[in-house]
C-alpha cells in the first residue's frame, strides 16, 4: 500500500432538506412576472458550491421561446440544492431535473444575474405524453412544500393539455406584471382536474434525517433573527417562533427539545453554521410574491450522510443543522398575521426535525390525518403554533424517549506513530448493550478493531487516513460514525557530536632502510592518489549528503514491500537485504542531524 493514505472522502455534510410554503400562483402571474418562458429538453447537471451552499447547474436546450430574450439556444440554470464531492444539499420545493426530460418552464433572474424557475417548483411544468398521444404538462410541488389556499383559491390541478396551456400562457405573457395586492387576481382556470396525490395511512418521514443529538438529552439551539419580521414586529415574530419550538418540545413521549438561542445579526445560512431563524428573506432567496401568491417561506436541515442510526428497523441520518427562513414582500396580504406565521413555523420545523406529511390528498377521508399540523395544506383555523395526534405520533417514532445507541468516542482520534504501538477503546450508551463493535468502512494499514470496540495496531504507513466504525446492541440497533486519524513520524531528538581528543601526543619512531632507486616516467594526466568513494548516510539515495523526506517515504514503502530495495539501497546498513524499522530512524535521525 501506498505511504500517503488518503482520508476517504466519506463525510457528506450536506443534505440540507428545506421544505417550502407555496400559495398557488396562477399561470397568468407566473407568466407575467417570468423574464422568459421557454420549452426545451434537459441535458444534464453538474453540482458546484458557492459560500457553503450548495447548487445545481442546469443545461437545457432551448426548442421553443414563447417569451423574452435568452442569449443562445442552449442556457443554464442555477437551481437551489444539488450535490458536489463530500456535500450534498437537497431542497424541497425547489424543482427536480433528469437528463432528458421535456420541460416547460417559467424562468426568473437571480441577483447574481443568472437564470432559475420562478417561485421554485411552480415555475416548472413536466411534459409527458399520455397513453391517447396528447402531450400534458404537470406542475409538482413536492413532498416537503405546503400548501396555503387563500378563501376563494383552488388547488392545483394535475396533468393539463399543453395546447391549453401554451395558450393561456401567450395570452398573459403579452400583458404587464399584476400590480395590485389584496385581492386575488383574475385568471382564466385549468381544467379541472384531480391534483396529484400520495395516499398515506399515518404521518411519514423526510429525507430520513434526525438530530442525534436528542438521544443525548442536548437541545437544539436556534439564533433568531434580531430584525424580526417586518410586518409582525419583533416580539411577535420572536414569540411565533419560540411557540413553535414549545410545541415540538413538550410531549412527553419525545426526547426532542427545541429552544431559542438568543439573536443574531448574521444573515448567512451556510451547512456548517448554527440552528437558525430568519425574517425577509436577507439573501434574496425567495422569488418575491405577485397578488399575495408565492413563497412564503422555505425551512429545512443539513445531514452528514456519514453517520448514520438503526432502530424502529429504519436507517436514519445525522442532521447537522436546522433553519427557517420566512419570505419579504407580503405586506397587505391578509393571511400574514402572527398566528398564521406561527402554524407555518409549526409545519416547517417539523419538516426541519424530519417529518414528511400526514397525508397528501387533498380531499383526505381520515379526519386525523387532516387535522395533522403536518397535514398538506395549511389550516389557517386559529390553531397557532400547536400539533396535533397524528404529528405527536410521528415525533415520538422519531425521537422516542427509549433513545438508540449513540457512540460517545471524540473525532478526530488520538494521533499515532508510524510502526509504533497504538490502542483506543470506543465507547457508547443507549439502546440495549451489550454492543458488538464493527468496521464497515475505511481502514488504516495495520490496524484492526476487536469486537469489544478495541483499535490496536502498529500503524504502517504514515498520513491522514479515515475508519467508519458502528456499534450494535443486543436488538440490532445500532449507530455508525467516522473517524479521522493521523499518523506520523516519529520525532528524533539528534544527539550531541563529540570530539575525541588524546591525552598524549605519541611520537613514532622511523629507521630508514636504504632501498633501489626505482624512476618512473609519469605523464602530466596520470594520478597515483585514489580517493575511495564514502558510504552514503542512511537514507542517502543519491549519495547528495543529504536525506530528504520523498528519501525517508522511499525507505518507508521498501520496509513494506510496495518498493525494491534497489530503489534506495543505503536504508539497508546491515546488508541484510531487509529495511527495519531501527534503519528507518536511523535515516529520520540523519534528515534531523544532517550526514556524518
């Protein structure tokens, strides 16, 4: 094996889940606050990261304007969430894309001047061909968004003619962006048409993601935004928040505590920062709205994807930070009071602890998974920040108070020394011990892990390197958690040089014999001094009077075997054919100390 041990790059930080809060906006608004509409095919993705965020890059090919200006057949755009090496964020509410899908879609421009769908997932329309032939186009909002119908608002509707639909579309994209707030704008209807649905029978799960954290008794500390809400005030958007966080706090047959952590003045909400609240929209990132229709607010969570538990038979993974951000611009919109704003507080931060919806059928039979706080569309009943059975029942699957394994061992792990002896113990509490110790990823040469959750080794290479370890108890529950560690090599302390001086001067005693006289005739280029060549220091190569570290790597890989002794035969001083490790820091002791 190689000396370098790379660390794996198995910690991904991301995914944020975010759930969104959608009022419908019609075809009609979409169409006239959109700086251009387009049909094409998607091509393909490619993730980067920007400011600890992260986002998708969408290549689609440009078959058909039917409004404003793009600067080529082929554009790209920059969707919120996406996955890029060692990170990976995903969005709810924000629009999914494969390579090869037929899209209509409702573009905007972001601040940075790029182009993204307007009001996220509403600004994108599948089209598919159904089984007569006719080419239908389907608006998704996800699993994660909610739904808010004003008095007087329709639900979405599901697959719809794309003639239909092109057709309403020209006809609006010819007008201006509707200007009046309050009242909700005319618009000609969709087809009426069953919207889409996912039936369920009790509250889901999101994204599989879970604060560990819980099953430590530790709460979760959110910053709050010290603006407060520009149309609530501070005190009662402050309030909003911390009677969302008492609901989801006091149950008594949940672990999990949610609490305010006192204010904030720092806008950014990158992966690896705090738990945190915030109030309009400080980055822009949320399409403003048009007639009191839009977004009002986008809430999620970062996983590590690493660090997974088992119990209730699910996997779940680590959720690293939560966050709420609330949206700008709804001013003189009637559904934005303080107790509105604390139900959607409610519903966001459950998806934020993880929960999916109770149910997503809109004309839901079951009266407890309706009146679910969790439920698809919002209540607006004056119910406030408050949950309901079906919710309580889905926080107590979650966080239960019988709290699973949890491993307890710090990260990073002590560091080491190459070839010398090394030992950590882990250890952990929770679920049911004993617990039953495994490495399922990761390794480093010459270290093993005993069942009883003992590392010990000699450390055969040098560098960086990681180890996934899991701990099982007696149920099969379990917790699994990576690990860093760094081994070096070790540090040598160069000895003092001495001076050996005689005590006395011998004097030599020299009797000369006479002896022939022997002449010879040398020519000027001719040496009769031969000057041995020295031997080269341990660790020399090159015999340069020094040893470098690529020369302590290269005796290294020999003493393993990755090498030929030919490659550096000055580490072998005994002659034995075999580098040991008394030779290796014998050639560290000559780096330190320099060649004699």
């Amino acid at each position: 094996m190689r000396l370098r041990v790379a660390a794996l790059l198995a910690l991904l930080y991301a995914p944020p889940a975010r759930a969104t809060v959608f009022v419908p906006m019609s075809v009609e608004d979409l169409a006239r606050s959109s700086a251009a509409i387009v049909i094409g095919t998607v091509h393909d993705l490619t993730g980067i990261e920007e400011r600890g965020r992260v986002f998708t890059l969408v290549s689609v090919a440009v078959e058909q304007t039917l409004s404003g200006e793009l600067p080529g057949s082929t554009i790209t755009l920059k969707e919120n969430g996406g996955s890029v090496p060692g990170r990976q964020e995903v969005i709810f509410g924000a629009p999914r894309f494969q390579p090869g899908e037929h899209v209509l879609l409702f573009l905007t421009v972001r601040p940075d001047g790029s182009l993204r769908t307007n009001q996220l997932a509403q600004g994108k329309f599948s089209i598919e061909t159904d089984t007569a032939g006719v080419p239908r186009a389907t608006q998704r909002f996800g699993s994660g968004s909610l739904v808010v119908i004003p008095p007087g608002g329709t639900p979405p509707s599901g697959p719809v003619p794309l003639d239909e639909l092109l057709s309403i579309v020209r006809n609006a994209a010819r007008g201006a962006v509707a200007t009046a707030v309050g009242a909700a704008p005319p618009h000609t209807p969709l087809p009426a048409t069953a919207a889409p649905s996912e039936v369920t029978s009790q509250f889901t799960l999101l994204n599989n993601g879970r604060f560990f954290e819980a099953d430590l008794g530790m709460p979760l500390n959110f910053l709050i935004d010290g603006r407060g809400d520009a149309i609530l005030g501070f005190d009662a958007s402050r309030q909003a928040m911390d009677d969302a966080f008492a609901a989801w706090t006091n149950v008594e047959t949940a672990s999990l505590i949610l609490a305010d952590g006192g204010l904030t003045d720092d806008p950014t909400n990158a992966c690896d920062g705090p738990h945190k609240v915030r109030f309009n929209d400080p980055e822009n990132e949320i399409p403003p709205p048009v007639n009191c229709t839009g977004t009002l607010g986008v809430g999620g969570l970062c996983v590590d994807t690493a660090e997974t538990k088992v119990f209730n038979e699910m996997t779940f993974q680590h959720a690293t930070r939560a966050a709420l951000t609330l949206a700008n611009g709804w001013q003189g919109c009637s559904l934005w009071t303080a107790c509105n704003v604390a139900e959607i507080a409610t519903h966001e931060i459950g998806h934020a602890i993880g929960l999916g919806h109770s149910s997503e059928k809109q004309f839901e039979s079951d009266p407890v998974l309706r009146d679910a706080t969790m439920y698809y569309l919002a209540h607006f009943d004056g119910r406030c920040a408050n949950i309901r059975s079906d919710d309580v029942e889905g926080l107590s699957f979650l966080y239960p108070t019988a709290t699973p394994p949890t491993i307890t061992t710090a990260n990073p792990l002590p560091s080491g020394l190459v070839f010398q002896a090394y030992s950590v113990s882990f250890a952990a509490i929770g679920g049911t011990p004993p617990y039953t110790w495994d490495l399922v990823g990761g390794n480093f040469p010459g270290l093993t892990l005993s069942t009883d959750g003992v590392l010990s080794g000699r450390p055969a290479a040098i560098g960086p390197g990681s180890l996934h370890v899991m701990a099982t108890d007696s149920k099969g529950d379990s917790h699994a958690k990576q690990f860093d560690i760094q081994v070096d090599l070790p540090t040598v302390t160069p000895s003092p040089s001495r001076t050996s001086t005689p005590s006395t001067t011998p004097t030599p005693s020299v009797t000369l014999t006479p002896s022939p006289t022997l002449t010879a005739s040398l020519t000027p280029s001719t040496s009769l001094t031969s000057t041995p060549r020295p031997t080269p220091c341990p660790g020399d190569c090159n015999t340069d009077g020094t040893v470098t570290v690529d020369e302590l790597i290269k005796g290294v890989n020999i003493a393993l075997g990755t090498l030929q002794l030919s490659e550096c035969m000055s580490f072998d001083a005994s002659g034995d054919r075999i580098v040991t490790v008394d030779e290796i820091v014998k050639a560290v002791q000559a780096a330190l100390s320099g060649c004699t």
